[in-house]
C-alpha cells in the first residue's frame, strides 16, 4: 500500500498544469485585440490599489526549568510568541480579473486547464 501511494504521489509531484485560452465562439473575434481590450478596461476600471496587510503568527521557544519552577519534572516549558508580519496586497486584483474573464467571454474566449502527465 505504501508503493501505491508513493508512486500516486510522485505523480500527482510530477504533474503539472497550464491555463490557455481557447475559441469558444465560432464568432470569436482575434485573440490579440480581445486580450488587450479587456486588460485595458479591467486596468481602467479595478486600478492596482496597494494596501498593507498584516498576519500575526505565534512561534515557539524553549525556556529551561528551574528546580523550584513549576514545571511538572520537565527540563522546558514551550512558551510562545506573536510575529507580525506585513505584507502588500492589490485589493483590486479580484475584481479586475473577474471584469477581463467576463470581457474575453462576452469576445467569444473560455480559459481552459490542461494537466500535464
């Protein structure tokens, strides 16, 4: 059973995907122009909006025990501190990518996901 599942997880590793954009409208109209139609009125109208966004985390550290610390017979007690991390995010970017899907379809275009194996 290990075998299986090794090898099922080597492959699943191995593997890989890619997202293409394929006509989905006999109508369709040029790939180039539709692309760059829509990243110019998803960028006009969803703008990159940088914001800093914060996530704290809690580490843990050892601290020794001393014989007449409450340590129930441990050499350590785990103590635990926050770490706040900072970090910039364009709260548009959703939006703006929603508005050049929608766009690309209404022009006859689908993004589809190829695996590979």
């Amino acid at each position: 059973m290990n075998i299986k599942f090794t090898l099922l997880f080597a492959t699943l590793l191995l593997s890989g995907c890619t997202t293409q954009w394929v006509k989905s409208s006999v109508k369709a109209e040029d790939f180039t122009i539709s692309k760059g139609a829509c990243e110019t009125l998803s960028k006009e109208k969803f703008p990159v909006k940088n914001e800093v966004a914060q996530q704290t985390q809690y580490t843990s550290y050892y601290l020794p025990c001393w014989k007449n610390g409450n340590c129930q017979n441990e050499e350590y007690i785990i103590g635990k501190r926050p770490e706040t991390q900072s970090y910039v995010v364009d709260v548009n970017s959703g939006s703006s990518q929603a508005l050049f899907n929608q766009c690309m379809k209404l022009r006859g275009w689908t993004s589809e996901t190829k695996w590979f194996q």
